[in-house]
C-alpha cells in the first residue's frame, strides 16, 4: 500500500539525482537540467504532502509558485548563458572565471 | 481496487520517473538529456494527476513542457553543443559526488522511514480548483502580487540581456 514515505523515498531519490547532474556536469545548460530536476522534487513534495496530510490546498498553491519561480529561473539563466557563448565562445563552467573579458 | 490502481500507477511512474533522471543527468548528448527531461516532466505531471492535483498537472505541462523544455532545447541549440558534452574527467571527481549524494540520499531515506507511514482511504480526492482560487486570493495574494511583478522583470530582464546590443 502506497503512503506518504513511498513519495518522500522517491523524490529523494529525484534530489538526489538532480544533485549529482549539477555538481558533476561541466556545461551550463545540463546544470540547469539538474536544477530542474531538483525544483520538481520539491514541488512533488508539496503536492504528496498536501495529497496525505488535511492542510487544505496550501501545499499545491506553493507548488505552483515553485513552477512560476522555476520558469522564471530558466528565462534569465537562458539569457545568461547566451551571452556567455557570446563572450567565451564556450558554455563550460569551469572555464568562465573571469568577471571581465 | 481503486487503491490497488493507485499502487500500480504509483510504481510505473516512479520507475520512469527515476529512469529518465538518471538519463538526464548522465547521457553525454544533450538531445537524449532533453528528451529524458521531457519524459520525466510528463511521469510527474501524471504523478500530481493521481495525487488529485488537475490544475498543477495541466500548469505543469503547459509550464515545463511547453515552456521551459522549449528554452533549453533553443540554448542547446544556439550555444552549438550538442554531441559529447564532457562531463568532469576525473574519476575521482565522480567517485566523490557519486558517495555524496548517496550517503545524501540514504540519509533522508532512513529519516523518512524512521517515522510512520501515513496512507488514506480509498476513494482519489481531487482538490477543487475553486478551494484553489480562493487560497490564491485570500491567504496568498501577496505572494501571488509579488510574483506578477517579479514575472514582469523577469520578461524585461530575459529580453535587454538576450538581445544583442552592439550599437
């Protein structure tokens, strides 16, 4: 019978994953998939939580929030790393370590 | 019954859910990766479908896959990298971040089943969009004032950084 834990064990797993694409990965964008992969945990959470427990709705208006902050996010770190390929011509992050070219 | 389907549903889509995570995190063609995202956005809007959350599956989908998969498709795309994205070459690197996360992951995994498991009956309660409406507008509505705003900025910031300023 599926409960609560079932859910938190597999966005565990999910954070966990999501972790480990952004401190390994070297390109810019696949930091951001991690990233994604984290914010989704999160709101996976929110709605299993609001799903087993009575706190009427909160945990899915949150949820919400976390998709309108995490599309933000994608926007502006889009843009920012378009115009780091403009500037260093690569998007790996280990290379961009200077403020100014 | 009804629980049972709930079961069945439950396990395929953490399957693929964890599947298509790994995928993403370690296929080396940032294509594949996208697709894998894709597949892994659409297992958790099933996911909060049968949690009994329409509206944030529907938003999810329209959202992530419509939206942000779009924007990462496009800057895969314009920043020309598609094939053989490196990732750390040091083994050690790996081998640290693998032990990492996994003592992470078993951490919260023995927290989580140290207290007890909480089910429910059986019927699949949806959450009424109106309930959600009213939380929007009552309990909520500074922050949801605040990230209108913040999604204006975003819009004028996402534009005057992307556009390409040489005059």
């Amino acid at each position: 019978m599926v409960g609560l834990n079932h859910f938190l064990i597999l966005t565990s797993i999910l954070f966990s994953l999501g972790l480990f694409g952004v401190i390994t990965r070297k390109n810019a964008i696949t930091v951001l998939m991690g990233l994604e992969l984290i914010l989704n945990a999160a709101s996976l959470n929110f709605v299993a939580i609001t799903r087993f427990t009575d706190v009427a709705a909160s945990g899915q208006v949150i949820s919400l929030f976390i998709i309108v902050l995490a599309a933000s996010e994608a926007a502006i770190a889009l843009a920012i790393v378009l115009n780091l390929y403009k500037n260093f011509n690569n998007v790996n992050v280990d290379e961009i370590n200077s403020l100014k070219e | 019954m009804i629980m049972e389907l709930f079961d069945l549903f439950f396990y395929l889509f953490a399957s693929v859910i964890v599947i298509s995570g790994a995928v993403t995190v370690l296929n080396k063609n940032l294509i594949y990766a996208a697709f894998a995202l894709l597949i892994l956005l659409s297992s958790v809007a099933a996911m909060f479908f049968i949690l009994g959350a329409e509206f944030l599956a529907m938003v999810q989908i329209l959202i992530y896959v419509g939206g942000v998969l779009i924007l990462i498709v496009f800057g895969i795309m314009l920043t020309g990298q598609v094939k053989s994205v490196p990732m750390r070459e040091n083994f050690v690197y790996l081998l640290i971040a693998a032990v990492f996360t996994g003592l992470l992951c078993g951490l919260l995994v023995t927290g989580i089943t140290a207290r007890p498991d909480m089910t429910l009956s059986a019927d699949i309660a949806s959450t009424p969009i109106k309930m959600l409406g009213n939380l929007l507008i009552s309990k909520y509505y500074l922050i949801f004032g605040m990230l209108g705003v913040l999604l204006l900025v975003i819009l004028i910031a996402a534009a005057g950084m992307a556009r390409n300023n040489k005059e």
